[in-house]
C-alpha cells in the first residue's frame, strides 16, 4: 500500500472533490476545509465512489496554528506527494481586507507549514484564477505580493484595492502565481516542485454564486472560445497531471485552464 499522501485545502469544495477523487486512487487523502460538516459529508461521497482512505481536519488557513496542526497531522499519514491548495474566497463572499487575508496572505501560511515536509518527487498546485490575469504585471503591489507573510501585507494590499473586493480578487489571485513563480527554488531545492493553475469560468457552488451575482462572468462566458463552463472535473486532471511524475520538469508556471477566456481577451485587446 502507497504512504503517498495528498493534502487538499478547501477539500470539500468542488475542485478539491474532484481532485481528491483523482489522486485518492493512488494515495492517502487528507481534506481540510472550514465546515466539519461539509468535510464528513465529502468524506462519504468519496467513500461511494471507492476512495476509502480519507482523513479531514477543519482548518481556517489563516490561523498559523490551525495550519501548523494540519502539517502536524500530514506528517503523521504519509509521505508529503501532493498539496493542492484550492482554499479561497472569490469577490462576493467578503470584503477586500478578508479576501486578501485568506487568498494571499492564507497562501504563503500554507506553504511555510508545509515545506518542512516536502521532499523529492513532491509537488505543489496552488489554484490561482483567470483574473490574475487582468491585473498588470509591472506595478508598486509587485513585490508585496511575493511577500505575503509580511507584517503589513494586507494593510499594503488596501492601499491598491481600495475596499474593492473584486480587485482585491484579482491582485491576490495574481498573487498566488507570482508566489509560485518566486518559491520555485526554494521548493526546488528540496527536489520539489510548485506550479499555479488558474481556472476559468468553472460550474461549482463558488462559480455558480458569482456568475448569478455577476454580469461579467457571463460576460466572459460571452467570449470564452470553448463557448462553455469548465467542470470542477476538468480542473481536477490538470492538476493531478501537475502532480504527477509526467509532469517531473515542470515548475513555477501557471497553467490556465479557462476554455481560451484569457487568450481570446488578449487578442481583442482588452
């Protein structure tokens, strides 16, 4: 039996479902989420579909020591093969300090616990999204955002986002693949990899909220050129690619998953 052991943040949500259902296969499960209720029940739906050896733990990743017990637990399950974060707040679910704390400053809480554990052949995927991509590259907020354990972090995010949800979304989601491209040779160093994925208009309970409360994200469908939502399914194989041994040279990218949204805006020229 494989000790291999992958860590799913937001564990019961539709793509840490999905991702768990994958790797779950090969491997020791440990989901982490806010809700214990949410977490048994995903608990059980795995174990109907067969994947049996599933640990949980309720985790706020904002909180040093809930995080720290989370890397506690893992150690005690396995060899550290995967860590997924998909753990995040998307613009209608909190205020702009709240999503900064959790999407960015959450981030580089998570991988400080965890990369005492890593080691060769471990890979890490953090879930960025599609509207990192619609926040300049160059700017002032650059290099806060590679720092995102900072003392003033959030407060230094406030500055740009101005109380905006939506572009304190989207500048801590480019956050998370910056921070995967700069940890890439600390991981590396290590005989690990770290690697973004950013989905695009993607149908989970967190997709379907947004997209209700949001013109723009049927905008975006609007000029997605698969012409379609991605399911939680589609993002679960990519990352599980990423986690795997083929995709062994691969690290500090980001990978877009988004049906075309991002290139097809580029060429517009928006």
């Amino acid at each position: 039996m494989t000790n291999n052991l992958f860590v799913i943040t937001g564990g019961s949500g539709g793509m840490g479902k999905a991702t768990a259902e994958i790797v779950g296969k090969d491997g020791i499960v440990l989901l982490a989420d806010m809700s214990e209720e949410r977490l048994v029940a995903t608990k059980e739906e795995l174990a109907a579909k067969g994947i049996t050896n599933v640990h949980y733990q309720t985790v706020d990743i904002t909180s040093k020591e809930n995080v720290a017990a989370l890397a506690e637990k893992a150690a005690t399950l396995g060899t550290l093969k995967g860590l997924v974060h998909t753990a995040g707040l998307s613009p209608t679910m909190a205020d702009s300090r709240r999503i900064t704390e959790v999407n960015l400053v959450g981030t580089g809480i998570i991988l400080d616990a965890f990369l005492p554990l890593a080691t060769t052949g471990t890979a890490v995927v953090l879930v960025s999204s599609m509207s990192g991509y619609m926040v300049p590259r160059q700017g002032p907020y650059i290099d806060v955002l590679k720092q995102p354990l900072a003392e003033n972090a959030i407060d230094a995010m406030e500055q740009f986002a101005q109380g905006n949800p939506g572009t304190a979304y989207s500048m801590s989601k480019l956050g998370v693949q910056l921070i995967a491209e700069d940890q890439a040779w600390t991981w590396g160093q290590k005989g690990a990899r770290i690697n973004s994925l950013s989905p695009g208009s993607i149908n989970t309970p967190m997709g379907r909220q947004e997209a209700a409360q949001q013109k723009q994200m049927q905008a975006m469908l609007q000029i997605t050129p698969l012409q379609r939502e991605g399911e939680s399914s589609e993002i679960a194989t990519a990352v599980a690619f990423l986690l795997s041994d083929a995709a062994s040279y691969i690290t500090g990218i980001d990978l877009r998953v988004d049906g075309g949204t991002i290139a097809n805006i580029s060429k517009m020229g928006q």
